[in-house]
C-alpha cells in the first residue's frame, strides 16, 4: 500500500513550521458567598508560523487534520 502523508500548512504562507506559544494569565472573579476574590490560573497555547507569524489554535489545527482524514477515507 502506498503511504501518504499531508501537512497541516499555514492559509497565508504555506510554511509547514510551526513554533509553540505560551500565554498565562490569571482571571479573577467573585463569588456570592464572599467578598474576596478567587482567580484561575490560565494557560493558553497558539501555534504561530515561523515565517508570517500567523497564528493557530490547537482546535483550528485538529479542524484540518480532521479534513485530511475524511478526503483520504473517500479514496
């Protein structure tokens, strides 16, 4: 059987390299039961290409890997 691979490639420049990028946060809120406030800790992860800095989610990319999947299946 053959083998085909697909690469996940950036809309804007099709670059196929991708770096991790790491934003962290904390949300603050309140609650009914007391004055104070509680936060959550966030850590948000982006994608972002190595040559127009576009960047993705890790949703967005799943989407198009999804995409590739079905167009194989239908062979």
């Amino acid at each position: 059987m053959n083998e085909i691979q697909d690469y996940f490639v950036c809309d804007s420049c099709s670059n196929k390299k991708f770096s991790l990028v790491f934003n962290f946060s904390l949300r603050f809120h309140g609650v009914n039961f007391s004055d104070d406030l509680i936060y959550e800790r966030l850590k948000e992860e982006t994608y972002e290409c190595t040559e127009c800095k576009k960047a993705y989610t890790i949703r967005q990319i799943e989407e198009r890997l999804g995409e590739f999947k079905k167009k194989h299946k239908k062979r």
